[in-house]
C-alpha cells in the first residue's frame, strides 16, 4: 500500500492477522477476558517523547525518547542532549557537528517540535495515556499473559527491559482483531465537558480530523495507590509489572523510611528497612522500620499486585497508551498543551571539533 494513500480526514486501511499461534491466541483470549473485567477506561492526560525517521524509512518512525514525558518541554530537552552528545561524541565531521548545534542552538531558545538534522526528522510526539476499569473502580492489574520473569531479580542493580526500547510506530504493521476493535472504539476519543478549557476542546476535535487513525502503544505498568474515589500515580511507568513491583519494593525498604526520618538521609547505601530491623539499628528505629520490612517481604511473596500498607492501598495497574497518527505521521502537540519549563541551554558550548569551550 502507498502510504501516501491516507489524506487528512481520511483514515488508514488496516491489516487484521488472526493469531493461530498458541502464545498469540493465548494473549488474544486474555485480552477478550479483559474486556469483561474491566470494559470502562479512563483517560489520565497526554505523555510526550521523540520519535525519529530516517530517509527510506517509508512512513515507520523509531521512537528515541520514551513517550513517558509529562510536557513537550521535557521531551525538546531530551531531544537537545541527546544532539548535544551526538555532535560531541559520535559527529560525522565538522560538517554533520555544525548542523547538530545549530540544532542544539535552536532547542536552548525556541519551542520547536521538529526538526531535520543530517538526513533525519526528529518530531516531539504526544499520546493518551488511558486505563480500564471494572464497574467498581478497581484498575486493570497485569494480564496473565504479560511478561514476568522466571526468577525474579530484586536487586537494586538489575536493569529491565525499558519503556519503548527499540519500539517502530508502524502504521501499516498487522495488528489483532482485539486491537483493531480498541483503535476502532478510540478514534472518536475527545475531550468534552466544561471543566476542560475551550483551547483543549477545540484542539482535541481538531485532531480527530489532522489525525484520524490510531496506534496503540506497548502497555507500561504503574505503581498507584487508591484515594477516596480516584487512583493515583505512586512510580512508573515501568515496561514490565516485575520492575514495578521492584521500584515499591524499593520505595518501602529505601524511599520512604528515608523521607519520613526513619533512616538518616546521609545513611551509607546499603542500609535499609530490612538491615535496620535486623537489629543493625536502634532498637526503636528497628521496631518503626519492621513493618516497613514485613510488607516488602509480603510483596516479593509471589507475584503480587495489590498491597495494604499503613492504611493505603497500592496496586500494579497496567495502564496504555494511544498515538493518534495522521497523513504526515505521528501527531505532534498541541497549541493548548501545557510546558512545565522554558527552553534554556542545558550543556556547554562546543567547538567544531567537539571540544567543550573553556570561558577560563
């Protein structure tokens, strides 16, 4: 198919593959499972990240910076470090440098939301970060089917897979009847209602027209803990539900006793809920820190996904993410999407040789 068949307002053909393998119809089946448990959604707010395309690539685009961002501003400054060291360390000569900082240049002062540097486009690129829900407001929590470790590594050295490690947005790869039922469900998804800004309504409308078609993106998994009648973000995304259960498992034994005086905060490293309860603290700092300890230990108990601790709830909520797509690509975002930050210069001067410019 030529991908320059779409227009603006006109959306995709899309290819439909029937899973016949027995891993691939075991996630179909669970995704079916999933919509019975939990068939409504909520939608928690966009996430930006940078995605790249290279001449030849056809209309694919490589996601370089995870689409895990809370603004565009956050997403510009990743995309300027990563120019910056590029033109410092990996520069094709003084040519390709010079085109780099001239694009490092531009990021430190202007809002730009893409660019084209030595034969490649990089665009700052924006999705819905959503989640399913049962009828009594509980979260979605891992499938059966995602990613789990054989043996689960607790250690605070293990390295998991990243969120959207090597992930090509491809609008013409095959996808599930599962998933083209949810592409189809969510290409109307607009924001409504007076308590969102007429700017954001407007823009969400208009979207729907630049950019009519819909990519899913990978699931994440988040640590949230329950309020009275919401949910709320603790740590995440991760790209597996294990390294979610680990970054609690650290917030519990390391984070938290810190933050709440229960450890000095220039204690040595290794020193944690569980060393300190042992009997390596205080008496009394190692009775408060114990419980801290037990519902650590609770958590590496299996592959557990809710927790009760002082009171709160946490669980392993598996949230998603949708990309709106149109003639031209990825939708970039949009003129109502708040910045946390102004442009600023994050790195020193380099010369054309790379060489930082010493001020001295």
């Amino acid at each position: 198919m030529d991908h320059g068949d779409a227009g603006r307002g006109r959306s995709r053909p899309i290819t439909v593959r029937v899973p016949v393998e027995p891993v691939e119809a075991a996630v179909e089946a669970d995704a079916v499972d999933a919509v019975a448990r939990t068939g409504n959604l909520v939608v928690r707010g966009p996430l930006f990240g940078v995605a790249a395309q290279d001449d030849g690539d056809g209309p694919a685009w490589r996601v370089i910076v995870a689409i895990t961002l809370g603004c565009p501003q956050q997403a510009r400054d990743s995309l300027n470090s990563r120019l910056w060291f590029r033109a410092k360390d990996d520069a094709d000569g003084p040519e390709e440098r010079r085109a780099l900082l001239a694009a490092v240049t531009r990021l430190e002062t202007e809002r730009v939301d893409e660019l084209a540097v030595a034969g490649t486009r990089f665009r700052i690129v924006r999705a819905e970060e959503y989640a399913a829900v049962g009828d009594r407001g509980a979260m979605e929590g891992p499938r059966p089917t995602d990613p789990e470790p054989l043996v689960p590594d607790w250690s605070r050295a293990s390295r998991g897979p990243e969120v959207d490690d090597a992930l090509v947005l491809d609008p013409e790869a095959p996808v599930t009847p599962t998933q083209v039922a949810e592409q189809l469900a969510l290409r109307d998804l607009c924001y409504t209602g007076d308590r969102f800004p007429h700017d954001v309504r407007a823009d969400s409308r208009r979207a729907m027209d630049l950019h009519p078609d819909i990519l899913l993106l990978p699931p994440s998994f988040t640590v949230v803990e329950q309020s009275t009648n919401s949910w709320a973000p603790v740590s995440g995304p991760h790209a597996t539900a294990h390294s979610a259960r680990r970054s609690l498992d650290f917030a519990l034994t390391w984070t938290w006793p810190r933050m709440r005086g229960l450890i000095p905060i220039d204690a040595a490293v290794d020193v944690d809920a569980r060393t300190e309860s042992a009997g390596n603290g205080a008496a009394g700092q190692a009775a408060g820190l114990a419980e801290y300890a037990e519902a650590a230990t609770a958590l590496r108990a299996g592959r557990v996904n809710r927790l009760k601790f002082q009171g709160t709830v946490y669980q392993i909520a598996r949230t998603r993410r949708l990309l709106r797509w149109g003639p031209d690509g990825p939708e970039g975002p949009r003129p109502s999407d708040v910045n946390s930050q102004d442009p600023v210069r994050l790195h020193p001067l380099l010369d054309e040789d790379g060489r930082i410019v010493s001020h001295d």
